[in-house]
C-alpha cells in the first residue's frame, strides 16, 4: 500500500487514478481512530463496517470501469445533528439517544451522491448550543493538539476529527461561530458559507435563520472543494437560496492582488493580545500579497451578542419543542401527557439547552415580545446595515475568529456569561446571513493555534475563499 | 378575535331576543382546502385512509424536516379571499407555540398579524352585509382516539392514540365580526359559506366529516350597553346544531346575568345529543403562544396579476346564481326551489332548458323535484325537459302526466316527450269529459261537497282524489278546480 | 411593561418552565432564576438604542415566494416510524391521558 495523502483532493485524485483503492484510504483512516479515538472522543458513532462496505461497492466500481462522483472515496465524518438515514442521530442529547432517522439530510445525499464515505457521527454540544463541546450527554471531545484543552464548540467533534486526521474533511453547523471558532482552537479551516447557500433539510434545528452548515478542512482548497459539493437550491429547504455555484476551489489559488480588505476601527475589545497580534501580521501578509487594507467601522457589533442570545434561544425554543415524548425519542412515563412532557423534557436536556429554552420562552411571551425579541430584531438589521455599508468599500473583512485560544476543561462552563463572549467576533456574521471562515494563522498563547476569520457579504463565498487561500499560503510560508 | 369596536351592526326591534338582550355573534371557520397534498410537504391530503400512511418528516415534525408552502393551497385560499370580497395581501407566516399530542411540531404554523386575507364582507341572502376581518391560511392537526373510560370521550379516558393523516392538511379559517345578531343569521351565513366554498371549488365543506368546522364567539347585552363577556363554543357539527348551541348559550348567558352571575370568558363545548354546553376549559389562565415570525418560510407577495387572474377566473358565486334563476323565473332570490337548485349547481341546467325554448319556471319546477341525484349537469338533454315544459303549459298534459313522463325520461336519460305521452295513451282531457266526471264525483260524496260548499276548502281533496282517480291522471287539476269553483257559485 | 434591565424573578423562572414544558425542581429554579438575572442583565445594553423606524429583520436572505406544486411525494413507511416512537397501538402512536392541557 502506498503512502495515503492527507487532503481530501489527493484522496480522490489517488483513488481515481487507481494508486489506492477507497478500501486502502478507510481502513487507514480507522487505525488512526482506532489509536486515538478513546483520547479525543471525536465521535458519537464510528461507523467502520458501512465505511468499509461502502469503499468496497467504489473499489468495484472504479475497477469495473463504472463512473463515481468527484468525491469517491474521501472519507468524511458528520456533526451528530445532520439525519442519516437507520444511523443513530443523537444531537449529543440523552433525548435523542437511539434515534434512527427514517430519511438523510440533503447535504448527506449530496456527499453520497459525489461518493465520499461518512466514517461517523461526531460530538457536539447538545443540540448545538456551546464553545466548547463540553455540554454533550456523552462526554466532552478533547482537543488533539492538548486533551486537557477543549476542542471549541459546538462542531468540536468535527473539528476534532479532522485535527486528528480521523478524517481529511468533515461537516459542522454554524449557528453563532459553531464551525470557525473550534475550527481556530484546533487549527484547521472551518467554512461558514451564506445563509441559504447550503440546505438545511436534515439538520436538526438550533436556531433556524442562523444556523448553516459548513466544512472542516485542513486546507482552504479542501474546504472550498467540500463547499462546493453540499451548496446549491434544494427544493426541501425555502430558504435555499437559488443561485449558481461558481467554483470555490478556483477561488482559493487566485490570489489577492487588488482586493480591498477591511480593518474594523471599533472592533468589541477582548481579545487576548497573542491573538490581537496574529491579526496584524495577517493585514500585514495580506497587503505584501498586493491587497489594500482599508478601515470599517461596524458600530452595532457591540450589541450582538444580546441579539443573538435572544434571537437563537427564542427560535431554539420553538425548534426543541417537538422533543416531546410522543413520536420519537425519549419519554419518561408519568400518568398523563402534561406530565410525561414536563417529566421527558427536564430529564432528556441537559442544563445548557434547557438554560436556553427558558431564556428563549422569557423572551417571545406575552408582554416581553417587544422588549426582547422584537428589538432583538432590529438590532440584527442595524448589525446587517452596518456589514453592507462596510461592503461597499472593501471586498471582505477580517478579525479574529476567536478572542482566546482552546481553554482548559471547566473554565468557563459553569459561567454562560463568559462561554457566551468566545462568540463575539463571529455571532454579527450570523446575524448579517453572510459567509465566514477560519483559517489558522500561526499561534498564539501557550503555542496554541490561533485562527483568523475572513467575512465577506452574502454570497460572497469566491472574495472569501481568495484570501483564505493568501492567508494559508501566508501562513505556510512564514513557518 | 370578536372586539365590540368592530361591529357596528345593530339588531332590529323584531331581532332582540326577550327582555331586550342583543345577542351578539362571530363566527370562526375552518376549512380544509381540496388540495391533492398537504400544506407543507407532499404527502397526501386524503381523508379516511389507514392511519398514520399520509406521513412525512415534515408532517410528523421530524428533527431537521423544514416546510415548503403548496402553491395551490394559496392559489385556493386566494380564492377564498376574492369570493368574501377582502384585500388579498403580502403576509407571512407565524408560529403558535402550544403542547398538544395531536400538534406534532407542539407549534402550529399559521399566520397572526399579517394575513393573506382581510377586511372583507359576506351578504347573506336575506340581506345582511357580515364583516369578515380575515380568511388565513394555517396547517391542521392529527386526529386523537381515546380509548377507555366509560364515553370514548377525553374526561375519564385511559390513554389516547394519535394519528397524524391529517396534520398538515391545508386551512383556511375565516373569522367573520361580530356582526350576527340572531341564530338564524348565524344558520344563514354558514350555509352561504358553504356554498360559496362548493362554487368555488376551495372546499367540501362537509360539516359531517370536518373539512367545514364552526366555532362561536357568543355574548349578549342591552342595547346602548358595551358588549358581553363572550364564550366561544365549539363541537358545533351541524347547521342545525349551530342555531341549537347559539339559541342555548344565549339562554343561559341571560339566565347566568339575571340571577346575579357575572360570564366568564371560557371555551364552551356543545353536547347535541343534551343540547346543552358545557366548560371546556377557562381563559383565566391566559393563552401564551409566543407567536413569531416562522424562519423556515418566506414572505408570501402575490403579484398583481396573480391576484386578478384570481378575481377573473371566480366562477358566479350562489347570489349572482340566485339571481340569475330570479331574472329567469320570476320566483324570489328566497324561494325553496331557486335556493336548491343553485345549491345543487343545477341553475345553468335550468337556464339551458329555458334557452332551449322550454318554460321558465316549470323547468326550475321539474329540475327540484326530479334531479336531486343528478348533480350539478345532469345527462338529461336540456331540450328534452323543454319540450316536455310546454306539452304541460299547453295544456297537451296534466300535471300528473308531465310527472310520469318526467320519471320515464329521466330514468332513460333523455327521450322525446311528445311520444313518451303518446305511448302512454295520454292526451289532455277535453273540458265536457272533466265536467261529466266532476258530477259523478259530487253525486258519490254529497257530504264533502256540501262542506266545501259551505267554505271548508280541505273538502275539496275528496272530490278531486275521485276525479283523478277516475280518469287515471288524465284530468288537469287546474280545469277541475275552476270547474268546482264555478259549480260552487 | 419590564424593561430587559430588571431581574428575572423566580415567579417568572417558574412561569416560563411551565410554558416550556420542563419540570424543574425548586433548588433549580433558584440557580436558573440566577444565572438567566445575569445574562438579562447583560442585554440591557440594547435598551439605550434608539431603534424607531428600523425595520425588524426576520430572515437573512430576502427571498419570496417560495412555494412547490401540488404533487404527492414519497411518504414514510408506517411501521418504520412507529417503530421508533416510545408507544403504539392499532398503527397509532400512543400517549397518557390527556389531561390538564389546553387545546
Ligand atoms: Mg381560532
Ligand atoms: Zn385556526
């Protein structure tokens, strides 16, 4: 066997090529969980023998001359809130604990459909809702650079996975940084595209007009590549946006001589000075690269984080409401239904989910609409204006993604508060609909890795990826 | 939704109810679009299969499953906003948060401030203009068995089996204002409703089977006096049980306030079978569904052009049908017979018999009394009942003959009424044979004919029974009543 | 009206789990009525925004009229989703007395 390759695009390239068989590349890749995952715990559910039985049926295939898709082979693991077809879906939540899906998530079908091989549900935040995956009923993911750090949340299982080289690629959702900042603590490039460029069919609610699903990769051209193939309309989804997908991996080797990169003057402070100085050397790589970096000003951003906490938990609340013991999932018995759903619900979610499905009811009942959500949406609007106005003057913008580098277990968990202020710099994009991503730039406190985000207006998806590429290649070049 | 600066409808002296009470009513109701797919998603909109076979993820409200709003179903509640004359507008859609097992979301998607249909109107055919403040779309709920217990009801019952065939199947619920101050009214604006729902093909409406439900917001007051307390009644499964559940509630309101009582708000249910209503449960502790905007839809925008080819394309609704039998017949809009038929749809049948020359009014006549399994076309040529109209307003038949053909043609599906006649040896009766039989019918029965003499005009039937009997249905009534008149002096 | 700055009181934490449908035991109102004080407390920020005039936005993307034809789709196979459902009888899904529920 030869030496298998680590990107998801010389996977399928060697497979295609005939030097390796997809069998060659799964089973290599299931030694390595099989080494480390007991560590890590990126998974909820490693699925090895429909891994294996689906790169035989590509092998034969491939060797019977049959066509396969431009993905055939690549392996890819799935945050555990995506449905996959009779594979339990557990959204890390006791309950969900169990629960086959009787249908997958378009974004599953697609990846199917291209021949990549899902190797496994990875964990989460339950239901999505954390920084720091610590909040899953089965145990918290350790981060594969230091396991006394966490992995950042909620997609930390994911990004874990593809840190550890479980996977070359991987999917998460992004809600309000759930991609980008795991993505920056475990120093690999995460991708939130454009509200609406990906289907949402199959993913299993957080916050419905925020939440969007993205790759892990441990290059931009593979993210990009990945990006590609789940993007497009789906009937399934309305709020599927129907638009053309130019080619993201394109994108990603052009260069950024001539574009406009924004610096954002009144940017909300905090973020540790290591990370703060990883964002300058970034500018400065950028214009030596022949951008031109010209200053923005987002005055709204400071009020995002208020929006957002009670924007997603209002929604949140709502999506997790059909949790209720009836047709699927966990019930725990009481002797009428008022009290089996009081009884199912407080013991099936976990402190954090039910945190904020109190904050979210607070906030849409009666007498407290207009004070909380209502003005929670115009202040998503102020943060939207102030994004397309900056737009106008440069091409995208960047920031840090995370204010702090992976913390340690425990320190922040029991504070909502200080959990909730890792998201600062990447809950506006959620709001705004717009695409960001994380690319790693080199580190920062304690040698760990230190990510910078690049944001860009609504399908803005080639700007994006164009200085993601420069940034990695920046980054490759001065270490 | 009843709110007493909404009506400014005042009941006439002759409609207050005893003691000088206003009754005050507002009508909400539901119907279920007959559309071949849910709401939201594809799975069938089909009523009594198998249960729990008409499922999808989005139907069962499976994590991850997302709404996509059928585009006939807004075609046919525009339909429904165009036929009750109100704007047809920009909305969007809402969440209802609530927990009920039938609700498998525990949120019902329908719309709040912004609906598809407002501020419209229905004329009863009586005459009276009822607001209506909005026709919205929204998604029905699965349908719950209880089983155990005594009733088969909810109170008492063991546990309770859900099947969700019907969840998600497209609504429409139009709440009227509180414009309705009698039963009658109330009786009135339902069936026009449904009417106007058959006509346009929006709906069933089947009160029976539940595509048509009708709850009532009833409250009552003296004149000059701000509204009452209102309670809504629901399990209302009938027209008839509707003027039942109003009549009652009105009496016990009154009967509540006169003894000293004050009325609560409350959702009542209606029992036909005690003709009584009973709490279902109260509103104090006040309803909280946290309504927002559904982030898994889009705002709906109909174009101008849709909306008006929506106008354009409304069939004639029942009053311009009525109407049209008035021009024709003469009859009023009120009239049994122009209320069936158009009820029927038979009104076009009838016009296509007068355009073929036949009589107006006698063809409105057969087409009641004869075609009430025929339906709206029915396979009888329209020339063939023409023809059989004026043998009988010529006089060629009698009455009882015209009928027998009738039967004979309808029964064969057409049939020239002429030789219909001919083969059953009827001609019309010349007046000298009628008024030999009229004698001879006198002569058997001097006892009913002194009575009608002497004015009692019932004994008149046991001369006319002999008559017809005696020339075998030959003779026409009209001639034999004239001639008994004129006997009569 | 409360404005977003006062605390939440236990009264209301008590409240809002009845709404949601989560039976939390009185030493776990008092943490949540705690830590949820202190998060509303933080989101009093928006209150000195003057936002007369904005528009509330509802969805990221301004897409409309997003609807499908009125044509069958596949549907799920019974006995599979039942399957999966905590109780069934007669090809329904099964549930306690409903009692103490509005509706
Ligand atoms: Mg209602
Ligand atoms: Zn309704």
């Amino acid at each position: 066997m030869s030496s298998i390759p680590t990107t998801a695009s010389e996977i399928a390239a060697a497979i295609a090529a005939k030097e390796i068989t997809a069998r060659e590349v799964i089973d290599a890749h299931l030694a390595r969980i099989n080494a480390r995952e007991s560590d890590i715990h990126a998974f909820n559910k490693v699925m090895a023998d429909e891994a294996r039985a689906h790169a035989d049926a590509i092998d034969a295939d491939i060797a019977a001359g049959r066509p396969v898709g431009p993905l055939a082979g690549v392996p890819i693991a799935l945050k555990d809130n995506m449905c996959t077809r009779g594979v339990e879906t557990t959204c890390s939540s006791k309950i969900l604990e169990g629960w086959k899906p009787p249908y997958d998530a378009t974004v599953v079908t697609k990846l199917r459909e291209a021949g990549a091989i899902v190797v496994g549900k990875t964990n989460l935040d339950e239901f999505a809702m954390g920084s720091s995956t610590e909040n899953s009923a089965f145990g918290p993911t350790r981060n594969p650079l230091d396991i006394e750090r966490v992995p950042g949340g909620s997609s930390g299982g994911s990004a874990a996975a593809v840190a550890a080289g479980f996977a070359p690629v991987s999917l998460g959702s992004d809600t309000g940084g759930s991609i980008r900042q795991p993505a920056a603590m475990c120093g690999v490039v995460g991708v939130k595209p454009t509200y609406g460029r990906v289907s949402r069919y199959g993913l299993v609610a957080y916050a419905s007009s925020l939440d969007q699903i993205g790759p892990f990769a441990t290059t931009v051209a593979d993210a990009a590549l990945i990006t590609e193939a789940i993007a497009g309309h789906d009937v399934h989804d309305s709020t599927s946006i129907p638009q053309d997908v130019p080619s993201f991996v394109e994108a990603a080797g052009q260069g950024v001589k001539g574009m406009r990169i924004g610096r954002v003057t009144d940017l909300p402070e905090g973020a540790e000075p290591e990370v703060t100085a990883r964002l300058n050397a970034a500018f400065a790589a950028l214009e030596a690269a022949g951008a031109e970096i010209v200053d923005v000003q987002l005055p709204s951003l400071s009020y995002a984080l208020t929006a957002y906490y009670l924007i997603a938990p209002a929604e949140a609340s709502s999506n997790l409401a059909r949790f209720d013991g009836v047709r699927f999932g966990l019930r725990v018995n009481a002797p009428d239904t008022n009290a089996m759903y009081g009884a199912t619900r407080a013991a099936g979610f976990g402190d954090e989910v039910q945190r904020r499905i109190m904050l979210g009811t607070y906030a849409l009942s009666a007498g407290y609409y207009d004070a909380y959500y209502g003005k929670a949406l115009k202040v998503r609007r102020l943060i939207a204006d102030d994004f397309n106005r900056a737009y106008e003057k440069v091409d995208v913008i960047l920031t840090p993604t995370s204010p702090v580098v992976a913390f340690k277990f425990g320190e922040k968990v029991d504070d909502p508060m200080s959990m909730y202020l890792c998201d600062i710099y990447t809950i506006p994009t959620n709001l705004a609909g717009h695409p960001g991503m994380s690319v790693p730039f080199g580190t920062g406190a304690h040698g760990l890795p230190v990510g910078i985000q690049v944001l860009a207006p609504a399908l803005g998806e080639v700007p994006m990826f164009r200085v993601g590429g420069a940034l990695e290649a920046a980054a490759g070049g001065a270490q | 939704m009843s709110d007493s600066t909404l009506s400014s409808v005042v009941a006439t002296e002759d409609q207050l109810l005893e003691g000088g009470w206003e009754l005050v009513v507002g009508l909400e109701v539901h119907v279920e679009l007959a559309t071949k797919t849910k709401l939201f998603s594809g799975s069938p909109n089909r009523f009594g299969d198998e249960p729990n076979v008409n499922i999808d993820p989005v139907t069962l409200g499976l994590p991850g499953a997302l709404p996509v709003l059928n585009k006939h179903a807004v075609e046919l509640a525009m339909r429904i906003g165009a036929a009750l004359n109100c704007t047809i507008q920009e909305c969007i859609f809402h969440r209802k948060n609530y927990f009920y097992p039938d609700q498998p979301k525990a949120y019902q998607i329908s719309q709040y401030d912004l609906p598809l249909n407002a501020d419209g109107y229905l004329d009863l055919p009586s005459g009276t203009r009822i607001g209506i403040e909005r026709a919205h779309m929204e998604e029905d709920t699965g349908k719950s068995t209880h089983v155990g217990g005594s009733t088969g009801r909810i109170h008492g019952s063991d546990y309770s089996l859900m099947d969700f065939n019907r969840a998600g199947v497209p609504l429409v619920e139009i709440v009227s204002r509180p414009d309705i101050r009698t039963s009658e009214h109330a009786k009135e604006y339902v069936a026009e409703l449904r009417a106007i729902l058959e006509v346009i093909g929006a709906s069933d409406a089947k009160m029976e089977e539940g595509s048509m439900r009708v709850d009532a917001n009833v409250s009552v007051h003296k004149l000059g006096t701000p509204f009452g307390t209102r309670c809504e009644i629901k399990n209302v499964n009938s027209i008839r049980a509707l003027g039942r559940a109003i009549d009652y509630e009105a009496r016990r309101q009154i009967d509540v306030i006169d003894s000293g009582g004050v009325i609560r708000q409350e959702t009542r249910h209606w029992d036909d079978a005690e003709g009584r209503t009973h709490t279902l449960r109260t509103k104090e502790d006040a309803d909280d569904y946290r309504y927002f905007p559904e982030p898994d839809l889009v705002t709906l925008s109909p174009s101008a052009e849709w909306i008006q080819s929506v106008r354009d394309n409304l069939p004639p609704l029942p009053a311009a049908r009525r109407a049209m039998l008035k021009e024709l017949t003469g009859y009023d809009t009120q009239s049994e017979a122009i209320i069936v038929a158009v009820e029927r749809g038979q009104h076009e049948y009838v016009k296509a018999i007068a355009d073929a020359g036949g009589d107006a009014v006698k063809a409105l006549i057969y087409v009641t009394q004869a075609f009430a399994e025929a339906g709206a076309n029915p396979a009888v040529p329209a020339k063939d009942i023409a023809a059989l109209t004026i043998l009988e307003r010529d006089g060629k038949l009698s009455a009882t003959q015209a009928k027998q053909v009738l039967a004979d043609i309808v029964a064969n599906g057409g049939g020239d009424a002429a030789a219909i006649a001919a083969a059953k040896g009827f001609e019309a009766m010349d007046t000298s044979a009628i008024e030999a039989m009229v004698d001879e019918a006198i002569a058997a029965d001097p006892d009913a004919w002194a009575k009608y003499c002497a004015g009692e005009e019932k004994a008149a039937g046991a001369i006319v029974g002999k008559i017809m009997k005696a020339s075998k249905g030959k003779a026409d009534g009209k001639v034999v009543n004239a001639i008994m008149q004129a006997r009569r002096g | 009206m409360t404005t977003s700055g006062s605390p939440i009181s236990a009264a209301d934490v008590a409240k809002v789990a009845r709404l949601a449908r989560l039976d939390i035991d009185n030493a776990h109102i008092e943490h949540f009525t705690e830590q949820l004080g202190k998060v509303m407390a933080h989101f009093a920020d928006i209150d000195a925004l003057n936002l007369d005039g904005v528009t509330p936005m509802t969805q990221p993307y301004p897409l409309v009229n997003v609807m499908r034809d009125d044509v069958e789709m596949p549907t799920l196979d019974t006995d599979e989703v039942l399957a999966a459902a905590p109780a069934a009888e007669e090809r329904r899904f099964r549930v306690p007395p409903i009692i103490g529920i509005e509706g």
